[in-house]
C-alpha cells in the first residue's frame, strides 16, 4: 500500500512520539502542539473577540474508528458548518471532529493547564474556506482551526464503534452540543498533534472543561485499535507529550 507516503505511527513505545520526528520531520519545528500552558503567564487581550458557530446537524457525515482516534466526518463542500470570530481572519469550514483520551481519569488531553491533564480533549478541525480546498488549507498559516474542548470525568451513550477500521453512519448531529457554556477560550498558534504535523493551526482551547460521565469513558475505552477479526487491543492513550512552546505567545480572551 502506500506505506512509503505514510509510514506507520502509533502511541505504542516501537511507533510512539519519541520516533515520529523520523518519518515526520515536521515533528521537530518550532511550532508544534500539543503545549503546556501555565495560565498565570497567559497574556489577556482585550482584542480578542468572542467566536460563534453556525453548524448545520445535516452536515455530519460518518462515525469511524481508524484505530488512532474515533472521528465524526462532515460535509465540507461548501460553507455549511461554520465556525467565525474570536482571533480568526474569516470564515472556517467544520471538516471533521475527533477526541483524544486516556487510560485513566487523570491523563489523556493533550494540551496540559498548569500541570493538570483532563481525562479527554476534543478537536474540532476547520479550515479557512478562503482556499480551494483542504489540502490547500494545510499549507498556509492561517488555513486551520482547531477548537479544543476539555473532558472532565464526573457522575453524573457516546459511541458503538468498537473496532478499528468499522465505520457507521452519523447523521443529523449538531456538534454544538459539545461546547461548555462558557466561551472564553485561550489561543497561540501551532500544529496538528498528529503526523505530519503541519504548523498550520491557530489553536482555540475552551477554558471550560465539559462533564462526561464515567460510563461514557468506559466507552471511549472499550474501542479497539486492531480490527474486527484480530485481538482486542485498547485504543486508549492516543495523545501527544507537551511540545516546547519556544516563542509563542498565548492570549486569553476577556470574557
Ligand atoms: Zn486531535
């Protein structure tokens, strides 16, 4: 298959983080995400406006599996779901929303708050419906935006995609449902967390953590990273170490 264009990657020790930057070399740029953040330090910009979201359920496609994450496909042909303001240039196209999870309650988002991991992080990938398409998108600045949601675990059915490759269709699903009330977020500019790690992605952090219940993780757990037919291997711990923040400036919104 196409293993020369895309060489295999994973979470697991043989094919995990530390030897991505081999195939990837992206890996090692200045701009990289996940980070630490250490919200003491974090610069309030009275710039920063709010941001909102037209999502039309319509658009949602499928739910896969592909035995990195479990994903929400949409339909991004056209400006359908969209996702505008806070520190964006223009209008962002809603492509495909995924999460990152862990074995455990205390770890499995990616980007950290003051030492702190959540149980989970959701992206919501967009991009700038001012370029042709995504690919295009990929290789500007400005082309992506990634809102990301913290998931916090407390008592208080996400998912029946258990094995890796199986898709199902998933329709009529409004992804605003997954934003916490609050809106105020924290933003910098970074890269996808995932190969090849294309420093494209103005990042969007919902300081909100959303509540999911314990069942609902168990579920995420329960997903496997091998196909139907092969042994239950738990997708669990797909997410990034924290990549050194350099340079960058974060900004607060006021709000
Ligand atoms: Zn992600």
């Amino acid at each position: 298959m196409s293993s020369q264009l895309h060489p295999p990657w994973g979470y697991s020790k043989d094919i995990g983080p530390d030897t991505w930057h081999k195939n990837y070399p992206f890996a090692k740029g200045d701009n990289q995400s996940p980070v630490e953040l250490n919200t003491d330090a974090i610069h309030q910009d009275p710039i920063l406006l709010p941001w909102f979201t037209s999502y039309d359920p319509g658009a949602s496609k499928t739910l896969l599996n592909n035995g990195k994450t479990c994903k929400v496909v949409f339909d991004d042909t056209f400006d359908r779901s969209v996702l505008r303001g806070g520190p964006l240039p223009g209008i962002y196209r809603l492509r495909q929303l995924h999460f990152h999870w862990g074995s455990t309650d205390n770890q499995g988002s990616e980007h950290i708050v003051d030492g702190a991991r959540y149980a989970a992080e959701l992206h919501l990938v967009h991009w700038y419906s001012k370029y042709s398409n995504y690919a295009e998108a990929l290789r500007q600045n400005d082309g992506v935006t990634v809102v990301a949601v913290f998931l916090e675990v407390n008592t208080k059915g996400l998912f029946s995609i258990f094995s890796q490759g199986k898709e199902i269709p998933f329709q009529k699903f409004d992804p605003s449902i997954l934003f916490p009330k609050s809106r105020g977020y924290w933003t910098y500019y970074g890269s996808f967390t995932t190969p090849p790690f294309e420093e494209c992605v103005t990042w969007i952090l919902l300081r909100e953590p959303i509540i999911v219940s314990a069942d609902q993780m168990t579920k995420l757990r329960s997903l496997s990273c091998k196909a139907a037919n092969e042994p239950h291997c738990p997708l669990v711990d797909n997410c990034r170490p924290p990549q050194p923040l350099n340079y960058r400036m974060v900004r607060a919104s006021i709000q």
